[in-house]
C-alpha cells in the first residue's frame, strides 16, 4: 500500500514538472534537487570613447561669443542693410576729400577745424567698414576718386557742405530705423549725431565769414 501511494506520488511530481518545466530532461523525480537555470551573463555597456584634443578645442571654439553662424548682432539682419552701410562708406570719403579740399583755400581761423572735419569723416568710413567686416567676415574696398575737388568761393562753398552734413545726419537716423539689427542701428543713430555736429560747425564757420 505504502508503495502504491508513493508511486502516485511521484506521478503527479513528474506530471507537475511536464506542465512547468516541459524543457527539463530528464524530469526531476521527486525529492531530488532542482537544478537551477544559470542566468544569462549581463552586457555592459561599451565606455564612451575619449574626446580627442581637436574634438574638445572645436567644442569650446562653438561655445566662444560670436561662433554662432547668425548672430544676434551683425548678423542676417544687418547684411539687409549693406548695400545702405556701402553707400555711407562713399560719401563719408567724399566728404573727407571735400574738407581737405577747402582747407586747403580756407583763412586761417578755419583750417584746423576743418582737417578736424576732415578727421572725423574718416573716422565715420572706418566705422562703418568695421560693421561691414563683422557682417560678412570680408573687408569692403572703396571707390577712391582721384579726380581734383573744386569748392569754389568761400561762404558758398561752406552752404553746401552744411547740407550735406545735415541730410548725412537724417539719412543715418532714417536707415538706423529701418534696420532691425540693433548694433547697426545703433552705429547708425551715433553717427547722425555726429554729422548734425558737423553741420553746426559749419553753421558758426558761415556765421563768422558772412559780412555784417
């Protein structure tokens, strides 16, 4: 009887492990150990390769101000502008030519002052040439006129360089509105200022040559 029931036992054991484990051969009998499955060996991951010195000097040249490919200044937006910021360069040598020009016939009291004039037109042109470089990465080269300047007589000769001046200071404020670049707007209103100075200069200068 005892054997009777230990082997119905050990039937229902195996027919158990057939459910559960159909893999395993042979199948455990019953009180013997099961054997363990062994786990799968875990993957790890294969180490980032190292930056090499090159990779990490472009990585920090990228992150320097000024590498972006638009910038927020100078930019896209200031390159809409360069055909007016070239135009400006012209006429700012022009002008230095002209106050060299009537420096050289004006009395005395208005030479210094008018090399000053002279002066600062250039200095406007290489502002102006710097804003085209930071643009375009390229350097601008100007038309330079060699033709002799005539300014004729005196006191005329000073009306129409006050003019000048004075529409220079309104064609600056003007394109210094129409751009949306903000440093070029701002190069443009600073150089409006100047050129009304220019033109009140030359205002006294007509002041104190015209007869009483």
């Amino acid at each position: 009887m005892e054997e009777t029931l230990h082997s119905l036992a050990e039937d229902r054991y195996d027919r158990l492990w057939q459910r559960v484990a159909p893999a395993l051969e042979p199948y455990p009998t019953g009180g013997e150990p099961v054997p363990m499955a062994t786990p799968a060996p875990m993957v790890m991951p294969a180490p980032a390769a190292a930056s090499t010195p090159q990779a990490a000097a472009a990585a920090r040249e990228a992150r320097l101000p000024g590498a972006e490919t638009d910038p927020c200044c100078m930019g896209s937006a200031a390159a809409d502008s360069l055909e007016v910021v070239t135009g400006f360069i012209e006429e700012e040598l022009t002008d230095q030519r002209y106050f060299l020009a009537l420096a050289r016939q004006a009395p005395a009291w208005a030479r210094q002052p008018l090399r000053e004039l002279a002066a600062g037109a250039l200095a406007h042109a290489r502002r102006l040439m710097a804003a085209y470089y930071l643009t375009t990465g390229e350097s601008y080269c100007p038309a330079v006129s060699l033709e002799r300047i005539y300014v004729g007589r005196w006191c005329p000769a000073l009306r129409e360089r006050y003019h000048a001046e004075a529409c220079g200071g309104f064609n600056y404020a003007r394109a210094a509105e129409e751009t949306t670049d903000p440093c070029l707007s701002a190069l443009l209103r600073a150089l409006s200022g100047e050129e009304f100075r220019r033109a009140e200069t030359l205002a006294r200068m007509l002041e104190r040559s015209l007869p009483t």
